[in-house]
C-alpha cells in the first residue's frame, strides 16, 4: 500500500470531499427525540425504538434510518434534484416512522436540546464508546456526553459548486450564513429541565467541545482554497480513534493526524474514518454539509431546507444573501445566545427570508412559499425564534400588557406534537 503524505490527504481531500459539478441537488438529515407520551420524562429504549421501526419496513421515500447514541433516531434523506422532491419524499418518510411508532405511545419531537431528560448513553457501537472516552479524556466529558446524546439538528446537504471558483464562493457564503441559520432556527433554550439563558443550547455544547474539530473551518475573513483549509484543519487535528489490524478500536492514540501522517503510518482508510470525526459547523463530504441548525417542531423542519437552499442555488438570492450576512458572519456566540433578539442578525434574516421566498417558485418549489412565510411571519419579522416562546425570553413590556410586543398569535410552547411538554 502506497505510503499516505500530506499531498496525498490534499489530493483525496481537493478530488473527493470538493467534487464539483452543476449546482441543485439538495438533501437533508432531520434528528428527533423519541419520547413517551405516557411519560415525557422517561427514556425511551432505543432497542425498542428500533424494533418498531424495522418491524414497519423502509421508509417509502428512501431515506435511511440510524440512531445516536443517546436513542435519537436520524431520517437522512436520499439526494434528490431539487428541493420539492425532498420534501415531499421526507415528509413521507417522517410520517411512516411516526405511523411505526405511535401504536406504542412514542413520538419524535424536534428540540435542538433534550429539554427535559439528563443524557443517557445507549449506543452499542464501539465508536461511540471510544467517542465518549476521548471526550472524558480530553476534558470534555460533560459537552461530550450532551453532545452525543442530548442534542439534535437538522442538516442540510447541497452541492460544493458548478467549479473551483464557484465552490469557493459557496464555501465562504455558507460559513458566513452559519450565524444567520443559528439564529433563526434557534430552538434550545432548555437543557434537562434548566433554562440556559442561551436561545441555542445545542450551539453553545458544540462550541465548547474540542474546538479542534468544531470550530468553523473557515474563520477570521480566511480566504483562499477551501481544499486547502479543510486539509490544514485535518491534519491539525487530534485524531480520535483508530481500529488495528486485529479489529480492536482504541481511543485517543494522543497525536493529531500530521503527527500519525509523519510516523508513516495511516492508510488511506484511515483519513477516511479521521474526516468522520470532525464536525464543525460547515463540513465538506463531496457536499456542502450545514450542520448549526437546532432540530425544529415537526411542521417547521422544510423550511432551513428550503432557506438554505435558496440561498445557495439560486443566483439573486444568492447575490442578496453575500451582501446581507457579510457583516454577522463572525457573530457564532451572539447567535446562539440572542438568536434575532440581536438586531443586526434580525436584518441579515428579513433580508434573507425575502430572497429565499422571491426565488423558491423560480425553482420549482413554490408549494413551500406558504409554509416558509408562516414562519417568517411567525418569527423572523418579529426578531424571534423558536426559543423565544419560553417564557424566560418574553419581552418585559409584552408581560406588563402594554401591547408593545403584541404576540397574541405567536405559541407558547416550541412543541406543536405535544404542548404539554416540557413543563
């Protein structure tokens, strides 16, 4: 086998994980909490999660079905060729598994933290057992252990651009619209049963774990080769794991991968599994991967799908969507804190909401304006979020009855499924 070099990770990382080609393919990753209606504040078993969903078939639409290791169940998406046609085939998805699983009185709720529930390890893979040491080991046994098994998102997959060029500017739009997306879709406010004063909690668990493997890769105005950041970003980083030649996994072997590379060491197999554990905010699979966005109440989950989208694949949208997040592409922390209580967030989104709405007919998906406008009416003309119906955010004037923050249609509770949970 032909010794792995730097040039060699660069090669695998400009060929493979930056392929280009004509713009439009969209998927998603939707994760949920499985939750007990007979009992919100107990854990479900993921064996018997599992059970009832195999027991149901495969999802019509394609999608395949994985769980995390705390019991959230995963519905990732096949690509599709626009965005209406994902929608349509997850949805479908989506409900068969609600369908599989309500004779049994679960549900999947969408939170982007655990808003009652302490984590609980369930997973079975070594992986993620492995995971779970070298986040112990490395001082991060507590985000580590939320992480895995307390928070869930929606992730949504676009293409890396029609060339190198256009994968570059893709490239930097989606870093910079990271803030953006975390503020608008904000949805975890609560984290096992404790206000966080944080309208994402999620983003916040991501940030302050091992920041060598999910911070954003592009960061400080960076510029340049996207091939060549994330292979810096790489090589730079702790490797997590590794699996010997006799099928054992050990965990943290305590070098970065360029310290391994520079023993003569990993295989190309091995670059492979070192990519999947890294996790920043925007990573690149072959595919542009979003993954700052909180998971929503159920109705809510198309329309990050649809924004982003749009903001990627059509042009004026596009154009609009530069020239808006260009001043709050650096605001990850007041993101996740403010969410659109932050003023200069709150424009960048009412700009962007307007463009993604002006250009979702143009792409054949006019049957998501509606929804996409219930939203944006909901919450982002308003500077609000999901996390904004916690009570812990209501404005001090609306709760004095001055009617100067008049939300008398907005919910009060982020669960649509369930309104009677979490209390």
């Amino acid at each position: 086998m032909p010794r792995l070099t730097e040039d060699g990770v660069y090669q695998h990382i400009y060929g493979v994980c930056f392929k280009t080609g004509p713009p439009g393919t969209v998927g998603a990753e939707t994760e949920w909490f499985v939750v007990d209606a007979a009992d919100r504040a107990a854990h479900v078993p993921a064996r018997r999660v599992r059970m009832l969903v195999d027991e149901a078939g495969p999802p019509p639409g394609g999608s395949a079905v994985t769980y995390e290791p705390g019991g959230q169940l995963e519905l990732s998406s096949a690509p599709f060729r626009g965005v209406s046609e994902l929608h349509s085939a997850l949805a479908g998805d989506i409900a068969h598994v609600r369908d599989a699983l309500a004779p049994a009185g679960l549900d999947l709720v969408g939170h982007g933290v655990d808003p009652v529930r302490l984590p609980r390890f369930q997973a079975e893979h070594p992986r993620y057992g492995c995971m779970r040491d070298y986040f112990s080991a490395g001082g991060f046994a507590d985000a580590g252990l939320a992480m895995m098994c307390s928070t869930a998102s929606v992730q949504v997959c676009l293409d890396i651009g029609a060339d190198r060029a256009d994968a570059a500017r893709r490239w930097r739009l989606t870093h910079a619209l990271g803030p953006l997306l975390i503020a608008a879709f904000a949805n975890s406010p609560l984290k096992a049963g404790r206000r966080t004063g944080l309208r994402s909690s999620r983003q916040a668990i991501w940030t302050e774990l091992d920041p060598c493997r999910t911070l954003p890769v592009l960061r400080d105005g960076a510029d340049g080769d996207p091939a060549e950041a994330w292979t810096r970003y790489a090589l730079d980083a702790r490797v997590m794991l590794v699996k010997t030649a006799s099928g054992e996994w050990v965990s943290d072997p305590g070098m970065s991968f360029k310290e391994w590379l520079d023993k003569g060491e990993p295989g190309q197999q091995d670059l492979d599994y070192h990519l999947s554990t890294l996790f920043p905010p925007v990573r690149p699979r072959g595919w542009l991967e979003l993954r700052m966005i909180d998971a929503l109440p159920a109705r809510y989950w198309p329309v990050p799908v649809a924004v982003a989208a749009a903001l990627l694949d059509d042009p004026a949208a596009s154009r609009a969507a530069e020239e808006a997040a260009e001043p709050v592409a650096g605001l990850w922390a007041e993101a996740a804190r403010l969410g659109l209580a932050d003023a200069s967030l709150a424009a960048a989104a009412r700009t962007c909401f307007a463009a993604a709405l002006d250009a979702l007919p143009r792409m054949g998906a006019a049957g998501l304006v509606p929804l996409v406008e219930e939203y944006a009416h909901r919450y982002v003309e308003r500077g609000r979020t999901p996390a904004d119906d916690d009570p812990a955010f209501a404005p001090a004037s609306a709760a004095s009855g001055d009617g100067a923050h008049d939300h008398h249609d907005a919910p009060t509770t982020t669960s649509e499924e369930d309104p009677t949970w979490p209390r």
